[in-house]
C-alpha cells in the first residue's frame, strides 16, 4: 500500500544529514560538557556551536539561548518564569485565546498564584487584532504571549504589529514560536519579541532538542532549580545529541528556507484546491493567505475527525483532526471554537501538514481517497442525512 | 490503530446494518454533535422480536464499532432480550475499549434502549426492563463536556 | 596516549545495543505517540515497552512511571509538585543535607513560597541517622526527600529503615535514586518509598531520558503545564528515541546487576587501596562499604582538585573533582562540608567513577600517573612547604 | 582543556620560576584556600630591580598560570616597573582567563605587590605606586564565598 504522511505537525522523520550530525554524540563523543577533561571539551563545542546555529536561525545572539527539551518546556519557562519575575510589578497578564495549551495551561496556572489573564479573542480566521492587544494593557500587566503561528490551522499572527504597539509599554512580549520557527522567516529584531520558544522537531531535528530564546537583560525565574548548566536558567544534563540535531536542523533551514518554502506553498495550495473543490461542505480553517506554507486545515462537515483519521490510515494516509475524539481530553479544540466554528462542525476537522518528503503524488493520493473517506462516513451519519432531508424540503 | 482491538476495528471497517429503516417502528436517537457522538437507531418488530436493526452514527471509530456491534447483538432478540443487553456487555463483546471510549458503549445501549421505548409508547405496551432500568441520561450525554 | 574515562558519573558512552534499539527511533518510527495513525503506534508502542522495562528494573508498574528529560527534572517535580499538592496540609519539608542541587534547590525555592526546610546532618561518612529524620518529622511534614546514593562520594543511605520509621506517619517520602538505579538493586517496595527519581544517563542509557516513579494514588501537582502526555503529569512530545534507550538501559541493567557490580567493586578496590597506600595525605571520602560499586572517591591534601584533573587530563585521564574551581559557583562542595571535611581539604577531592569500560590495567594506569601528578602539584603547593616546615619543626 | 586559551595552557603545563627563594628580600601571601587559591610570591631585589622572583602557588590552573606569568612579566624589572603591572595586563598577556577565573590575574598581581610592599617596610624604603594603588584586598579574598 501506498503511504503519505502528512502529519508533519505532529513528528517528523530527521532529515539524514541531522541524524549523521547526532550520531557521534551518541557514543563516541559522550561527555558531559561540563567535564574538566578532554571527553567534555568536545561536548562542550558541540553545544556551543549548537547555541550559535540556533541565535543564527533568528537572528540573536548565542548567549541568549536556553535550550529545553520540548517546545512546551520552553513555552512554561517563558510564561512562568517571566510573570512571576515580574509578580511585585503587577500580576496581569495577556494572551490569546488560541494558544497553545502549554502556554494556555501556564497562563491558568498563574491563575491559580493570583495572577489575572485576558484573553485575546480572534476573528474568524484565527488572527488576533492588535488593536485588541493594546488596549488590553494595563498598568499591571507584566507579560504579553501571542503565539507567532497556530500549531492547529497555521495562521500566522501580526506579532510585529503588535510589538509595535507594545513599545515604551511595560509588558515584556513573549512569541511561541514553535510552529513557525525552520518553517518561515522569524527573526527577534523583526518580531520585536523579548522572549520566543522554537522546537527543533518542527523543522527536521530530533524530539528533545528546543530552545527559549531570551532577550539580554530580561528577568525570568527558572523552572528547574539544580546545576549551573545554561547558566543556571535550565539546570540538568545537556541533552548533546539533541542539542547537537537542533543546531544542524536550524543551519538547515536557514540554508534552504527560500526553497522548501516555495515548495510546500505550491504543494498546499493545491490541496487546499482539490479539497475545497472536491469536497462538498468543506471549508478551509485559518487564514487563506497569512498561514504557514506547510499546512492545509479543513472542516469536513457531518463528520468526525477520528473516523477520516482511520478511514485514512486504512489507505495509509496519516494526518491529524483537532476533533473532541481525537483530543483524550474530549473536547473539540479550542482553536477553531475560538475562530466561531461550532462544536458540530469542529468535529470534522482535518490537519494535513506536509513535509519535504511530500510529493504532488502524494496530493493526488489524498485527493483520491479522502472523497472516497468522506463519502462513506456521511452515508452514515444522522446528521447527514437530516441535513439532506431538509434540503430536499 | 492498536488503541482498538482487532475487533473494534473489524465492525469500524466494516459496520453492519448501517442504514436507516424508513418505516421503522421505533427511533431512539442520543448523543449530540458537540460530544462529538451521535446515534439514531431504527427498530422493526415483529412478534415481539427485533426483526431488523439499523442505524446512522456521527462520531469515532468506537461510537461506529459500538453501533455496529449492538445492532448484532439484538438483531433477531426479543425486545426483553435485547433490553437487557448493558454497555460492559458491548464492550467486552468488542474485546475491550479505551477507557476515555466507554461512554461511546453507553451510547450504543442507550440508543437501542431508545428505539424500543419509542416502540412502546407508539404501540402502548409496557416493557418491564425498559423503565426499570432507565439510566440518567443526561449525565452521560454531557460526560464529554467535563 | 593511552585514554582511561573515569568519569561514569558525570557521562557514560552508550552501550552498543543501547544504541541500535535508539536508531530505528531516530527516523524510521519517527512517529508522534499521540498521533491516530499507524505511524503513531509503533511510537506509542515503543514508549509503552519502555514503560515496562523501567517498572520493571525497580519493581514498580508501568502506570507508576513518568518520564522526564532529565535527573534534574525528575527531582524538581517530585519536591515541588509532591510538596505543592500536599501544601494545604502542612508546609514543612525535610531533607538531607548532602542531597544534589536539584533537590536542594527546589527545596529553597519552596522557602520562598513558604515551606520550612529541615536539613538532616550526615555523618562523616556521608550517612543520615533514621532517627534525626524521625525526630524531625512533625504534623506539618508533608514531604521528606533522602537520597539513595550519594552521587559525589558513593554513600547509600538507609532508606529502608528511614521509610520503617515515617510508616503511617503523614509525609510523603521520595528518594533521589539517580546515582544508584541500574548500578546496585533498587525496588521501590523494599525502599519503602512513595516517589523515587532515576536517570538513564547514570547505567549507560541516553542523555535526556529519566524518570520519576510515582505510586499510585500519591498526588502530585505537575511542574509543566501543556497537552495530555504522561497522563498530564509531565506535557511535551516524548523524546522517543531517549524513552526507548531508557528502556533498553534498563533491561541490561536489570539482566546484567550482579556481575557488573561484582566486576566493577573490584576495580573499585583495587583503586582504592592503590591510592589510600601509594598517597600520602589520602583519604576515602564517603563510607568505607555502604559505596556505589563503582565510586572511589577521595581527598588529597594541598592541593586544588581543578588542576590535578587537568594535570590527569595530558595524561589522558579523565575524572571530577568536587573542589571550588571546578564548581563555577566557586564554592567546595557542600556534600564534603557537611560531612565534616575542611575547606582546605575538600579542595583536593576526587571523584574516580569507574564503568564497565575500565580494565585493571586502566586502574595500574592511573595508580602509575595519579601519584606523580599529586606529587608535582604538592611541590609546588605552599600549603605543602608549610606542613613540611612545620614537621621538620 | 579549551576552556582556557594555549597560553594558558603552556604556563600551566610548564610553569617558569616555581619555588622558594630561602633568603628573600620580600615575601608577599595572598589568598587562602576556602577560596581555592593561594599564592606566596618572594622576590630578590638588586638595584631597585627584581633580580629573582619565585613562587608556590596552591590552586586551579589559572592560578598557576597567573603566578607563572606574572613572574615572567616582572623578572628584571624594576620596582616601580613591576607595581605597574594590573590584573587586566596579566589576564591579556595569558590571551584571556574566563570570567570566572578573573580573580586569579588579581591573585598574581597582589601577591606580587605584597611581597615588593614588604620589602619596601623591611627596608622603610617609599615607593609611591605602592600605597596609591592599594586595592581593597579584603574583598577580593571573599570573592570565592559569594
Ligand atoms: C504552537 C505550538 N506551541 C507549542 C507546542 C508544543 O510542542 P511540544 O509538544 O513539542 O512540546 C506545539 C506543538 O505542536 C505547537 O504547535
Ligand atoms: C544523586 C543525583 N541526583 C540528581 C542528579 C541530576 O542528574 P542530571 O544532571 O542528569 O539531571 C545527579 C547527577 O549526577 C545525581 O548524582
């Protein structure tokens, strides 16, 4: 059988050479960088140069690297750290409604410490207006997070404009990141960000290696309390070969960004076409434009994402659904109920995220069988057919 | 997809007795889209058999398999037969379910259980098993929203 | 040059077949576990094997597992989220004084938030007295925290007998087992405890795979806030490839306890003697038998721990030191302080770690340089002139 | 050992001027070892010149690099010359000390100082450097407990 994976969201395979870069340091080059001998000073390098790959990616400077082990690590460090740093000055503080749940959790935890959080609502395409940020603000808010692309539809929000809006103003800004970061130019200076969380498993480099990208002179509190490694903010054995990987996959990306975005935006917006055209009560989710160029994301009505998932496994077709069965916690994501979709049609919700591994094959594969998917699940659903019986009078 | 059993994912694949039945005799419909599940079960019946069984399903591979499998189970059942078929039964029928999918097997029962009450009023006759064990349903149909 | 690594505790070199069961996870099964798709399970079955393997080398069950990044982060979530969740209780914490900074950090973090901390005395062998913990248990003790091994001088602490002694009372009791899971038997039942961390790392499995073992049933609030992995105890994508070396790690461990320990004792004494009879002003910190198999450790008189690892290092010999220098904090160890060594002298501490790479010979090795490295620093040691003047009379 | 530079390096593997000198005409200690470093500088005056300096260092590798350099940069020079030398020449003359091996280049240039002081109060002489750029030693010996 034929297999497509277009669930590069979710996990993607290393690229081959960021799995040769990782390999020494498996075994050959095993030492604890922080070592007085020789087996740590080739760690040690090797985390360094990591630290300037990685500054390199987003145009800031090595120093101001922490590296985590997940993305969502980097998003609680940053949410945590920098409101409760801040706790004496004022304890508000602003997100938006399309968060992450890692930074949207942290947030509700901060609830918890007495912290008060408004959150940003969006239009119907998932963006946050900045307008709404800025006036938003308050005296006490201490801390702004606006992610900079949607990990669920791919929009990409106006983060710059934002900043913009936030200058001279008190609240440090922080940008969750790790959607787009490898995926689509992201540089601080631009953003005008204090704070922003990337994952190297976004962009070809292996799990466990991600990073918080913290502006010179911020204050945050660390999470962790241990050793002295990076510089006492993310205390624990350096993870090497992690480390080691996300340097090589953001060297990577910062070589061939022009080129593997052009790629997936063509490969993309095809399906969106096929889809869209193909595919009778379908919609697009997220912005049309302003999205990240490797992500297509529908709502496929009358239906549920778990069943498309498995009809499309059969086919050996992966992808993902931000529907309540989908989510172990059973609710429909709160993304698309944040962008005004309903509860029903959320249901029906499809991500199918590509990858340099795709091919325009791949697309035609899935336009083949997803109809086919479709098809057979609404010839069974109830709702479904009442929406037919309606039609019919 | 080894979070099912085999048997689940034989009855998603391939559910038997999907369909409506136009004139049916009784209609239990549960579940609601925003859970994400929903279930509308026809019944025939015939001298006090259920002759046939269909239904339509919105909702996962569990909520499919689970309707797929009570409609087996009942198919050819007296109705005091077929009330007492509970979801563990479903369940362990299926060879087991995730446990955040159990509340898919309660559906399948319930839906079923449905019909047949339908059937009852509409024909007033009086089941022993129907009222006796009435669960409270609205509990399961908002166990998604917690 | 000949190279001996006897630094195990600070990194070990993967095991080769460690190695190949990590590989495949790297980018064949790169799959997301969480994900509703056949790539997706081969993932989630390899984290769920791993699971076993790790419950079953300290005889736990599976769903008693959570894995961690780090050691580091398997302390900080046990002291916090078990002290954190147990707050409304009582807010009085104890732990050893000899504990690592990832415990003892997080317990004057937890200062900070209004918890009192009672530090327990060792012994000049490193050792806590069951009855000083017992005797400083209150009815505000929500949480007692002792590690199981010392992971710069070997010592094993009894926590069997403490664990007898809290029995029925109220506190919590964890057991910071990285120094000594996978290196000498360890089984939570017999420990008696209700949380227990441990580190691949530490018997030759990855960096960035760990755990913490939590029975059942013990509440425990989480250090990360985010999706649903780990039962929500502990959010991010897995770290696949690190979860399934763990795995591995463990079952060797498990399969090859005795003659490991058996093998490396014996090293460990051969050093042990060499050193303490070729070394004039030597001495074995930490107690003489209740040691890591694998752990001889020592101080050396006049001179800086720092400099005699660089010294071991042209000889290509590789080893810690627990001396001011070699902190960055530039503080001596606190381990050595509490149990009653000078600062003088702690800082000539040493830390040979052996691994199931040494070989007598690398020990003849070191018995051959170690000395003339002593010797040439204490020449030029003026602490050194002055005890000789001071002989002389 | 990258963490420090070749130079480094070099005056740690080989050390210039270590020892004694039995009959010194200045002797200056500094440090203690809580911090982890201590230094005895002696020198040998002739004509106002160092003609001898020597040295026992107990500490890391910095510190014997410290001591070693200054020695060489201060051998043949005269009193005033080597009162001159500053922490910061020694630490560039080395190619660089990381950061927090910066106190050691202080090391090495006080207890050069307190050992040309106590030559000068031996012999009252008066060496205008000397009292003018006497640094707050006490700090600089408490920095290792911060
Ligand atoms: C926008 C965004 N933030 C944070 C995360 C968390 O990443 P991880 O699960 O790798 O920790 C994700 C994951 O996909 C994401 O899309
Ligand atoms: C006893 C003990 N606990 C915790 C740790 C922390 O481990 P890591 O630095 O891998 O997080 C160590 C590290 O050696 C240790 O020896």
């Amino acid at each position: 059988m034929r297999k497509v994976y277009m669930d590069h969201a979710g996990a993607m395979p290393l690229l081959p050479e960021i799995r040769e870069a990782m390999l020494p340091y498996l075994d050959e080059i095993f030492g604890n960088p922080q070592s007085l001998h020789s087996w740590g000073d080739g760690a040690r390098d090797a985390v360094e140069e990591a630290r300037e790959r990685v500054a390199s990616l987003i145009g800031g400077s090595a120093e101001e690297i922490i590296f985590t082990a997940s993305g969502t690590e980097a998003n609680n460090l940053a949410i945590k750290g920098l409101a409760r740093a801040k706790a004496e000055k004022g304890k508000h503080i602003v997100i938006s409604a399309v968060e992450h749940f890692s930074v949207m959790n942290s947030a509700r935890t901060l609830q918890k410490e007495g912290f008060e959080v408004t959150f940003i609502p969006v239009n119907g395409f998932g963006v946050v207006d900045p307008d709404e940020v800025f006036h938003n603000i308050r005296s006490d808010t201490v801390l702004v997070s606006i992610m900079h692309a949607n990990g669920e539809v791919g929009t990409i929000e106006p983060i710059a404009e934002i900043a913009k809006r936030l200058l001279g103003n008190g609240p440090v800004f922080h940008t969750d990141a790790v959607a787009s970061t490898g995926n689509m130019p992201v540089d601080v200076k631009t953003l005008g960000v204090h704070a922003l969380s990337l994952a190297g498993n976004q962009f070809y480099g292996p799990k466990g290696g991600a990073a918080l990208w913290l502006k010179r002179g911020v204050r945050m509190l660390p999470l962790m309390d241990g050793g002295i490694q990076e510089g006492g903010r993310r205390p624990g054995t350096e993870d090497v070969p992690a480390i080691v990987g996300l340097g090589k996959a953001a060297e990577l990306a910062q070589r061939d960004l022009n080129i593997r975005m052009q790629t997936l935006t063509q490969l993309r917006d095809s399906l969106i076409k096929g889809v869209l055209s193909q595919i009778e009560h379908s919609m697009l989710t997220g912005h049309p434009v302003q999205r990240l160029p490797a992500y297509a994301s529908f709502c496929l009505n009358f239906i549920e994402g778990e069943a498309i998932l498995m009809l499309l496994n059969s086919h050996g077709i992966a992808a993902a659904s931000g529907s309540a069965c989908t989510s172990r916690a059973l609710k429909a994501s709160h993304v698309l109920l944040a962008m005004g979709i309903s509860h029903e049609v959320a249901q029906g919700s499809m991500l199918f995220s590509l990858g340099l591994d795709n091919t325009e094959d791949d697309i035609n594969y899935v336009l083949e069988k997803l109809p086919q998917v479709v098809d057979r699940l609404r010839q069974m659903s109830p709702l479904y057919s009442k929406y037919i019986k309606e039609q019919r009078g | 997809m080894p979070v099912y059993s085999e048997k689940v994912m034989q009855h998603f694949m391939n559910p038997h007795n999907v369909g409506e039945i136009p004139d049916a005799d009784g209609v239990g419909e549960i579940g609601n889209p925003v859970c994400g599940d929903m279930m509308t079960f026809y019944i025939k019946v015939k001298d006090n058999k259920l002759e046939d069984v269909k239904y339509k399903t919105f909702g996962c591979g569990a909520a499919i398999a689970v309707s797929s499998m009570v409609s087996d189970m009942v198919k050819g059942k007296t109705l005091e037969e077929a009330l007492e078929v509970t979801p563990s039964m479903v369940a362990k029928e299926l060879e087991g379910l995730p446990k955040n999918k159990f509340h898919c097997s309660n559906l399948g029962a319930q839906a079923l259980r449905k019909a047949i009450r339908n059937y009852a009023i509409k024909n007033k006759i009086d089941i022993p098993g129907l009222t006796d064990k009435e669960e409270p349903e609205e509990e399961d149909e908002h166990a998604c929203e917690t």
